[in-house]
C-alpha cells in the first residue's frame, strides 16, 4: 500500500470510531485480534445493506426465497461439504518475528510485484509510442516476457503444490523466490503447514470428540440442507433461488486489513438451482446482475473489476470474484461459483437421503446444478465507507471530513436542527420530527453552533440537515441543506416528506438495475 493510501485507510479507520461505526471488540479489555463491534451509526449502515441486497434477492425475482438457519448444524455437514478435509490456509511462521503468513500469499505477493513491474514497463512504453498495441508489446519486449515467464512458472508450481498438498514444495517456493519476512527481514522460515480454518466447539455436557461441532463457515451449507425443504414447503419450480444473510466463523491466519478479512462476518449468500447443462447461462446472468447491483450505489463505476480464477476450489467448474477498489488496491469483494452438483450429491452420499428435483417437464429426477453468489456484508461496509469518506478542503478555506454515503443506505436520513434552544424553535422541531419518523430515520440535535452542527452530521454521512427558524413559526417553511453539494433552499415542512422518502429510498436504488 502506498503512503498516502496507507494514510487514507488509517484516517477511515479512526474516523469509523470517532463518529460511532465501529469499535475493536471488548476494547476495554484490549480488544480482540480481527473482531468487531458495529455501533450506532454503524449498525443502521449495515441494516441498510442487508435491506438493500434482502430486497433485490427476494423481491425483485419471484424465484428466489430467503431462509434463516442456525449456525450451528450436523457435524457430518462439514465432512460432505469437503470442509473437515480441504478448508485448510498453509501457513509458515517466521523464527525471528515469530510472525505467522499464509506460504500462499507471500508468494502471490512476489507475482503481484512481478505484475507491477509489466504494468511500468507498458505505462512508459503507452507514453513513448503513438498507436500503442498493448498486447503486441507485451508478447515481445524482452524484459516483459522474461516477467510474464516467471509469473507463469510461480504460478505453475503453486498450483501444483496446492492440488497436490505438497507443503514441501510450497516451502521449496518460498526460498527460491528469497522471500524475507516484512518485519525481521529475514528468511529464518519453518516448514509450511495446512492449518484448518474452522472453530469448533462441543455441544452438551460430554466434552468428547463425538460432540465436536464447528461455527459454519460458510453460510451456504444451511441452503444446501435445507434444499428440499424449501423447495417442497414453496412449490418451487427449477430455476430457483434460496438466499440468506447470517454470520460465518473462520480462524483466517492472516487477520489484517480492518473489517476486510475478519474471524466472525457476515455473509449475504444466494444458491440458484438450474437444470444440468445450463448453469454456464447462469453464472454469466449473476456475473452481470451483482455487478449491476453494485454500480447502482454510484460509487464510481471504476472501482469494480471481474477477477476470474485461475485455480478453482474443488467443488467449481467455473468462478469470478467482483473485486473492489479498497484503500489497499483492488481486492475480492464478492464471489460467483458454479458449484456443480457437488454439495448436494455429497449431502446425498454422507446422509442417505435423497436430494432430487423431480422436473414436470422432463419428467424425471435429477441433482440440480448450482450457480452461487456471495458478498460479504463487512466487505460490502467497508467498499462504501471507504469510497464515502473525503477529506476537503471548502472554498472559504477551512476543511471538512464527510462520509458521502448513498443517501439510501446513510444511518440517518435527515437531522432535524432548531436554530436556537429557545423561543418554542425546538418544540416546532420535535412536531416536524414526529410527521418524518415514521418514514425516514432523523436524528435531533439542539446543542452547539448550527455550523458546528452541520460539520458533525457530515462527518457521519447524513444526506440532509433541516434547520427550523423563527420564519418556520411564522410560515412553516423550513432550510433544507444537502449534504454533497452545502446548498441550502427553502421549502415547506409539509413537502419534506415526500422530497426526504424519494430522495433515500432504497426502492428507488433498486429501480435502476
Ligand atoms: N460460500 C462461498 C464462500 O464462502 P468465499 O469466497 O470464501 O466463498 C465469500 O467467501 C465472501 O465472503 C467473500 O467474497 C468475502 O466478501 C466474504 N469473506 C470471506 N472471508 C471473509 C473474512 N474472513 N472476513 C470478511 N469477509 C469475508
């Protein structure tokens, strides 16, 4: 991370706590290593997007129905869904640092500096050349394609040490590519070890193997179980979708990075069950509906990419994540898998029951293919609060930090700010309050300079700020100031409603994709 980016994300990390959008959980006691607390403002933020991806799932398709289940389920879940077996990170710790990494990443950060060093070389080449063939260049400038070799042979040998469990060789890697640890500096490694991701626990009084449970880690298995339920109870008929919100548990190795990668989250997770042979029409339909639910929150259409991957988990014929670009560069901010038939043939084998769709049309049974999409409710926080956050400097020469959020998914819609403590301003106040809450979220604040006011609800992302008078006793109009652009206009109190609802509906996001 560069240093001004480096700055940023530190400022959006102070900034979120200052002003009630996240705390390090039990701070008191020091907090606890990649676990968070959402507080008041942060909370109302979050209950937005759920709301927001809630909706576009199961409203705006008639197919697709959201279920709720528990975090904890039958142990075997985790043996059919490869978890028990395959949901390991390799790690290896450095002797001097004592600092554990994921062997995986550290070398994925050698190609991502090789990757650097091509884009330099196309950018000063793009510079000096008019007609500049990208790709021509790229497959013949010899430093370029001496690069691009040896991204191609890491990548090979880390595939392969990957499919193979070979941590020898994952260790081997690392020291040929004389890795040092960012911290000591040196290249004192242990051996690479598979470290399995999952909590558990026990459930009941007997603390024996046979009551070993895990905090799910994923929330799709839930979907999975539950498949026939849903689609007998709903009459659901193929293609159709179950989607679920909830919270998923993994004890990453590398925790880092704020609410980016964190040990409990939350995921917003949709499995859409097609017919066999049609899920690559699927998984391109999804490709293009999240990333249009996405670019409709208007945080800049630039800041999302497709990343399709290389190395497929061992349930996927097909996978892309939609990345972001966070303070830290571009990373994965949702995934879209075609899981094959993979998890409920496997619950089918380890439970003995049957899993079938019986399809009217074709007249017989078959496993459904799946076609999944998951965000990460954190990820998906952090995208709009770091790409919200600005610091500015204003005309008259002082400075403001404010949070332009999507006025749809802001903690509080409107404040409501008598001018002056006295005179009846706050009693007309609280009546112009009592006709907004039911429809919008307001927030009341009486002390301090109206400036000073203005400042501290920018700072938490309020779209607008109402300000009574005396004119409002004399004629009931009201100041209405917008959040983005300062600009202050007057109108009735009687139309604030209406203006205030169109202009933070989250129906009307919705509207656009
Ligand atoms: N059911 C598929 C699945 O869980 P994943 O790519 O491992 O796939 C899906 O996770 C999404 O969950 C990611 O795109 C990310 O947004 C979020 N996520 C995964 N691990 C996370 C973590 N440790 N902290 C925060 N979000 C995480």
């Amino acid at each position: 991370m560069a240093n001004s980016e480096d700055n940023l994300f530190k400022n959006v990390i102070a900034h979120s706590k200052e002003y009630g959008f996240i705390f390090p959980s039990s701070e008191i006691y020091d907090g606890l290593s990649a676990v968070y607390d959402y507080g008041q403002n942060g909370a109302e933020l979050k209950n937005n997007i759920k709301e927001y991806w809630w909706k576009f799932m199961t409203m705006m398709h008639d197919n697709i129905v959201g279920i709720d289940a528990a975090i904890f389920m039958h142990p075997t879940t985790w043996k059919a869904s490869g978890h028990v077996d395959a949901f390991n990170d390799p790690m290896i710790d450095n002797k001097d640092s004592k600092k554990r990494y994921r062997a995986d990443q550290l070398i994925e950060g050698v190609i991502e500096k090789l990757e650097e060093k091509i884009e330099k070389e196309v950018e000063k080449a793009a510079k000096r050349f008019e007609n500049f063939d990208r790709a021509m260049f790229v497959s013949t400038n010899a430093r370029v394609v001496e690069y691009q070799k040896k991204i191609d042979d890491i990548n090979n040998r880390l595939k392969e040490a990957m499919a193979t469990n070979n941590m020898e060789a994952m260790k081997q890697l690392v020291v040929d590519l004389e890795i040092a640890d960012p911290i000591s500096g040196t290249k004192n490694w242990t051996d690479v070890r598979q470290f399995n991701l999952m909590f558990s626990t026990e459930m009941g009084s007997v603390a024996d193997d046979a009551n070993k449970i895990y905090l799910r880690p994923e929330t799709a298995q839930g979907i999975f179980v539950n498949f026939l339920n849903v689609q007998k109870t709903g009459r659901m008929k193929i293609p159709f979708g179950i989607a679920q919100i909830g919270k998923a548990f993994r004890n990453e190795i590398v925790a880092r990075q704020f609410i980016f990668r964190m040990r409990e989250f939350e995921q917003m997770e949709m499995q859409f069950f097609v017919k066999p042979g049609e899920e690559m029409k699927w998984y391109e339909y999804w490709k293009e509906k999240r990333l249009k639910w996405h670019q409709a929150l208007g945080l800049g259409n630039g800041n999302y990419r497709y990343h399709d991957h290389l190395n497929l988990a061992h349930y996927a014929n097909a996978a892309c994540d939609i990345q972001f670009n966070f303070p830290m560069g571009f990373r994965e901010l949702e995934g879209i898998h075609s899981r094959t038939d993979f998890d409920l043939k496997s619950h089918e084998k380890f439970s003995g029951k049957k899993l079938q769709y019986f399809d009217p049309e074709e007249n017989q049974n078959y496993i459904p293919y799946v076609v999944e999409t998951s965000v990460g409710l954190d990820r998906m926080f952090l995208s709009v609060l770091s790409s919200s956050y600005k610091e500015e400097k204003l005309e008259d020469g002082s400075e403001r930090v404010v949070l332009r959020i999507p006025a749809a998914l802001a903690p509080n819609k409107v404040a409501i700010l008598p001018l002056m403590k006295k005179d009846g301003l706050p009693e007309k106040a609280m009546e112009i309050m009592n006709s907004l809450k039911f429809d919008v979220r307001c927030f009341y604040e009486e002390k301090d300079a109206i400036g000073k006011r203005y400042r501290r609800q920018d700072a938490i992302g309020t779209p607008y700020c109402v300000t009574v008078d005396h004119q409002t006793l004399e004629d009931n109009t009201v100041t209405i100031r917008d959040r983005d652009t300062m600009k202050q206009e007057r109108v009735k109190a009687s139309e604030l409603n209406a203006k205030l609802s169109a202009a933070c509906s989250i129906n009307n996001l919705l509207k656009q994709i």
